[in-house]
C-alpha cells in the first residue's frame, strides 16, 4: 500500500558523510531523513571519551527530546592496534577540535611513519543507536578490519577512508565506489543489524508514515 509520508526521520549528526551513507543504507526511508543541518541551532551535548556506544546513546536521546523526532544517532571511528585502539572515540579532533579530516589522517601518517606493513592493522567501529524521544534508546555496533596505508588512495567517502586498506577488496575505502563502501562497511552492519528496530520504532510512532508498506 502506498501511503502519505507524514514525518521524518532525524538522523543526528552533522557530518555530511554519515548522513550520506545513512540515507543511501536506509532506502525504506527515502527522502524522509533528515539530519541536524535541519537545525542549526540545536546544541548536542559534548561526547565523552569512553564508548562509542555511550557517545550513540547520548547523541540520538538529546537529538529526540530536543526536537520530538524519532531519531538516529551513528558514533564511530578508527582504532589502530599499534596506537593502543587511537584515535577510536577521538577520530573527528585527533589534529585538533576544528583540524578536519586532512590534519587528522596527516597525523596518523606521522605516528605510524615508522612502523612496518603487517603491523598497520585496524578496525573502523560503528555504534548505531536509535529512540524515540522519552524512550531508552537501543543499540547495535559492528566493525570493519583492515590496514592503514602510508599513502591516501581514492577520493570517493570522508574521514580516514583514504588511507584504510580494505584486504577482500584490495583497495582503499577511498577507492571502492560508495556502493561498494556500503556493502561492507561497519555503518552498514550496524544499520543492517538495526534496521528491524529503527522500522519498528518508525510503524508504532502515530506521527509517522511509510510508503510502500
Ligand atoms: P557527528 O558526531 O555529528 O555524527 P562526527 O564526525 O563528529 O559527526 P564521530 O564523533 O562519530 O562523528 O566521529 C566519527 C569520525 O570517525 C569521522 O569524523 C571520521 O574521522 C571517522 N570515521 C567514522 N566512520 C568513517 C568512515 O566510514 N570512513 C572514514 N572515516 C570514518
């Protein structure tokens, strides 16, 4: 059955990247996502240092309450085994807290300069949370094992992708096509692990409608 669409899904974050792959990863929502361009002034509180997944339960329960929109939240990152799991839950501001994603894979080049090929290893880790507001959100996490390269490969994703060698591709995430990217990357695990749940959460809110139901 086909039907109205009502409302949205926010997904909150402000990284046009995620916000990207998240639509493209959720195509049942179709253009009914938005993200928090949609609100400028809308302060999220700051992220700790610990978890992924308490970073993902923090954005999407403050994203909720404060707009009323069933929401989205993804935290994620790169943990390097030869650094310990860094930068992990500091990926955005490894460089610096407005460094960017340039200063950010310059300074892991610089640190693993001296180290050898097999001793690169490294996983991307996504935490998917998602909630209505005034409802503990849930929570999936899943990763993505590869290595970091010494020189950036291709010019297709965001953040490290550059430089992150994935092995059964024999190419950088830099070099897949963004179809390729989303077959396998630790968002869309974590997202095809939670899609039950975010459907669910979108069938039982009144406010709102799917299509093609
Ligand atoms: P929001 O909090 O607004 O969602 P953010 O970029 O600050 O945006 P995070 O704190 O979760 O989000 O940090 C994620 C960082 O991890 C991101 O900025 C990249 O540097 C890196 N990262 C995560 N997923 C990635 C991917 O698929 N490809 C490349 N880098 C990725």
């Amino acid at each position: 059955m086909s039907r109205t669409r009502a409302v949205a899904l926010l997904v909150a974050t402000r990284n046009p990247g995620k916000l990207r792959e998240i639509r493209t990863l959720l195509p049942e929502c179709g253009g009914d996502i938005i993200g928090l361009d949609a609100y400028p002034g809308l302060v999220l509180p700051p992220e700790a240092d610990t978890t992924f997944v308490e970073n993902a339960v923090m954005k999407v329960s403050a994203a909720a309450r404060l707009t009323g929109l069933p929401a989205v939240a993804d935290d994620s990152g790169l943990e390097v085994d030869v650094l310990g799991g860094y930068p992990g839950v500091r990926s955005a501001i490894f460089a610096g807290e407005h460094a960017g994603d340039g200063a950010n894979n310059q300074l892991l080049l610089d640190l693993l300069m001296d180290v050898p090929d097999e001793r690169r290893t490294a996983r991307f880790v996504c935490a998917i949370a998602w909630g209505k507001p005034g409802q503990q959100p849930k929570v999936t996490v899943a990763y993505c094992h590869g290595r970091v390269l010494r020189v950036p490969r291709g010019t297709h994703g965001f953040g490290y992708d550059p430089l992150f060698y994935y092995p059964p591709a024999g190419l950088t995430f830099g070099e897949l096509s963004p179809a390729a990217k989303n077959a396998v990357s630790h968002r869309a695990l974590a997202l095809q692990a939670a899609r039950p749940g975010i459907m669910g959460m979108l069938d039982d809110n009144p406010g709102v409608v799917r299509e093609n139901r």
